[in-house]
C-alpha cells in the first residue's frame, strides 16, 4: 500500500468519486482521501445527507460519540446532539455499549422496547435493532400514559423522578416546564440547584443543563467551583440515581 506522502494528491479525481472508491483504485485508506480531498477544500461526491434527511431512530444515538456519529452521517454533530436529546437518549460512556449486552438473553418483546432499554441502560434504538435482527415482534401492550399532575415534579430532579417513573429524565423535565414547576431546590446556590446531587462532569454541561433548566455555562460553573473536570467519554463510567 502506497503511504500518503508517495501519492500525488493533486493529480487525483478527489471529490469526483466516492472517497472509498478512490481509496481502493490508489491502495490507501479513505480516510487519507477525506483529509486530501478537505485539505484542498474539495466537496465529497455526491449530496451530503441533511439532518432532515436521517432517520434518527435507526441510527445508534448515544452509542458511539456524537461527533464520530456526525462525521459518518456527513451532518454537524449539534444535528446528532438534538437528535439524542429529543429522544431522551444519554451520550455516549454514560452507559454500557450494546455490543455488551448478551441480546439473546434478554426478555425481547415480552416488555415494551423503552423499559426494557431503561433496565439496560442503553437506547430504545439498540433494543429495536436488537429485536429485529432476532424477528421477534414488539409487546403489543401500550403502556399507560404517565400521569404527570400526580407526580413530585420539582420536589426532586428530574433525573431521580424520570427514574422513578420509569421514563427518561427529558420527558420529566418537559413535563414540569409545560406546568411552569421550576426545577428541584433546595435553596442552594442562586440557582436554587444542589449541584452536589446532580451527575456534574458525568454528562456534557448542555446535556445536564437541558435537564436541570438553566444554561450550559451555569453547569459549567457549578463543576468548576467544584474541581470537576469536564465529561469524557472516554473516562467516562456508568452513573446511577442512587
């Protein structure tokens, strides 16, 4: 295989093939085209895919980082970053890989495809893909409706209700914004926030500031003050809400 500094760049149809294709015609890598043809601000072949025009569900949110996700999907990894959190779905090293779960083990539709993924710890989307490839139809059964008037919505964190309840913390924290609940307090901090009870560097500031209600730089803070360095998912180990 030719190493990169052996290859003319410049005489190569960068942009006018697949970076895959020209890779195997030269006997390199792809990724030593993607940086040849970037290098030279050369568009990719072909159109490059739009968020509007993934389907979010059938990639693996949370699974691997949003950015390698982005870079493979072709789209800013702040596409992939709502796509996540609308689902309720946690970012990558805060939960264990699918690839880990013993699937054939698993009560695959005899629960709803969403609890069982909260008994796991990974995505909705990793338990689907997992049932499919199996053939096994999901649980017909719709779960109730959680009724949210009911529940102590403020009078705890969203992530320790969402728990409770069984549902992800996103539903909870929607569920107190549209009744107008501030988020939990116990008078601490001008925020109202005790940041020592919430999973600071265990999660991205702007994942932890959406379920909490205030901005990723309030997070920020919060952990600086507190020594604690910012979330890595490659340090990254499983949390709970214990």
């Amino acid at each position: 295989m030719p190493s990169k500094r052996e290859i003319d760049w410049d005489a190569q149809p960068l942009g006018e093939m697949s970076d895959a294709k020209l890779a195997k015609k030269l006997g390199c890598g792809a990724a030593s085209v993607h940086r040849a043809r970037v290098a030279r601000g050369i568009s990719p072949h072909g159109p490059v895919p739009g968020p509007l025009d993934i389907d979010w569900d059938a990639e693996p949110l949370g699974e691997v980082t949003d950015a390698k996700l982005a870079k493979k999907l072709g789209c800013g990894a702040a596409s992939v970053h709502r796509a996540r959190v609308a689902r309720g779905i946690s970012p990558y090293g805060t939960v264990p890989a699918a690839l880990d779960i013993d699937w054939d083990t698993q009560p695959l539709g005899e629960v709803p495809d969403a609890q069982l993924a909260r008994q796991l710890g990974c995505s909705a989307v990793s338990v689907y893909r997992a049932r499919k490839k199996r053939d096994i139809g999901p649980r017909t059964e719709v779960p109730k409706q959680t009724d949210w008037d009911n529940q102590p919505l403020g009078k705890m964190s969203d992530i320790k209700l969402a728990a409770a309840v069984g549902v992800s913390a996103t539903a909870a924290f929607n569920a107190r914004v549209r009744r107008g609940i501030p988020a939990f307090s116990e008078t601490r901090g001008k925020t109202g926030i005790d940041w020592d009870l919430e999973p600071l560097g265990k999660m991205p500031d702007v994942d932890l500031a959406i379920l909490v209600g205030v901005s990723p730089n309030t997070v920020g803070k919060a952990r600086s003050r507190r020594n604690i360095p910012a979330f890595n998912p490659r340090k990254a180990t499983k949390w709970t809400n214990d």
